[in-house]
C-alpha cells in the first residue's frame, strides 16, 4: 500500500467512529491537507464533505458548538480556504459580527493575499522574513527594519505592517510602532494577538486604561477559544510541518506526498 493509499485508509477509519472530537478533526484535515497537494481531488472532496456533516450532527446539541465551529473554521483556513470562508459565511448570516469573526475573517485575508502573490512575490515574502528574523536575532533592527520595509514595499502583504511595527517598538519609536501595528489589526489575523499585546502594553504606558482593559479582553477571549490544544500552528505555510503544542518542538509527518 502506497503512502496515498494509506492515508485514505487512515481517513475512513476515522470517519467511521460514532464521535469526533476536535483533535480527530484536526489529524483528518492534516492527512486531507496530503490527499489535496497530492492532486487526488476527488477523493479529498469526498472525505472533506463527509468530515463536515458528520461533525455539524455531532455538534447540533453542544453547548460550545459556535466556539467549535470558530476553531474548525480556524484550521481549515490552512487546509482549503475556500471551505473556511463558505464556512464562515454561514456563521455571519445569522450572527452579528464579533472580535472572534471579524479575526477569522482577517486571517482569511490575509492567507489569500499571500495566495495571490506571484511566485517571485512569495519567494520575496520568505527572503525578507527570513533575512529580517536573522537581523534580529543579530540585536540589528535597523536592518531588519529595512528587510521588512522591502517586503511591504514588493509584496504589499500585511504581515510586513506587523513587524515593521515591532521593529518601531523595539526602537521605543511608539509613534509610528502604534501605527503600523494598529495597520495590521485591520488586515491582518496570524500576528492579531501578538500585535495587540503591544498596542495594549502603549496604551496603558499612556494611561488609557479603559482602552487598554478593551484589547486585553480581546485578547484573552481569543486566546481562550483558539488555545493550543485544539489547534494546528504551521510554519511558512507549509501543510507538512505543525507545532506539537505539548513539548513544543517540529514534528514532521513522515510521508512522501509525492510518491
């Protein structure tokens, strides 16, 4: 048996069991996460309608079935992004809007304007992250004030508002660090937590407590429904690659999605 056979035969084992819980979900979405780059399109489409029905009956009388369906939507972002957003637009149609929809919604944004890159925009996008990260670790901000800057200036992706922004802040340049970073609340979900967390530690070094305690309890709220164990974290966006969240190291899964 083959490496894609395999893996279809993992998927329907698990979609047999009378409940799913979150993590099952998650493992599903990583091995479909294969069958889809692998090219076996059919049988991705099968596997992926029959996992969301059968957790849509699973949640019907869940006390925390929004909260679940916030998660799943979270993750399949990573997995089809064309699913999450079908997704969430059934949420938005009987739900008002709130913090947790409007991140998920900027999180789609932003993982799509990465998708619409070009090819040398993406490689453009790793280059600069990777050479700025590297500045960084190297105590240079200037320079990687500079990689950051040419990333935003070639890709107009809004990841680089954020780090340009923690780039500011490190500087003590609260300004302009303020206002990058609140640029990347617009657009941005992958870095909204992190970047809110200095726009809160600003505000309340100038003693604007009452926004302050605002973006804390945004940020505690989503970090209470996205907690890690119930959620998949990947590097460079790279569906082979996530973040065991218990010993905190890269598992890779040892399959060759090319065989």
């Amino acid at each position: 048996m083959d490496n894609k056979e395999q893996i279809k035969s993992i998927i329907e084992q698990l979609l047999t069991e009378k409940q799913i819980d979150e993590r099952e979900i998650n493992n599903i979405l990583n091995l479909l996460s294969y069958l889809k780059e692998s090219k076996e399109e059919k049988n991705y489409y099968v596997y992926i309608k029959d996992l969301l029905e059968k957790y849509e009956k699973i949640l019907t009388n869940d006390t925390e079935k929004e909260e679940k369906y916030y998660r799943l939507i979270n993750n399949l972002i990573i997995v089809d992004i064309d699913i999450a957003k079908e997704l969430l637009n059934k949420i938005i149609k009987y739900q008002e809007k709130n913090n947790v929809i409007k991140h998920l919604t900027n999180k789609i944004v932003e993982k799509q304007k990465y998708l619409d890159l070009t090819e040398e925009q993406k490689q453009i996008y790793v280059d600069c992250i990777e050479a700025g990260h590297n500045a960084v670790d190297n105590n240079n901000m200037d320079l990687a004030l500079d990689y950051y800057t040419i990333g935003l200036f070639m890709t107009n992706h809004p990841i680089f508002y954020y780090y340009i922004g923690k780039m500011y802040y490190k500087k003590h340049n609260f300004l302009d660090a303020y206002n990058y970073l609140h640029k990347y609340n617009e657009f941005g979900g992958k870095k909204y937590c992190k970047s809110s967390l200095y726009l809160y530690l600003m505000e309340k070094n100038k003693e604007n407590i009452s926004s302050a305690n605002n973006i804390r309890q945004e940020i505690n709220e989503l970090n209470r429904i996205f907690h890690e164990e119930n959620r998949m974290i990947y590097e460079h966006d790279d569906p082979r690659k996530y973040i065991n969240s218990k010993n905190k190291k890269i598992v890779k899964l040892n399959v060759n999605i090319n065989k």
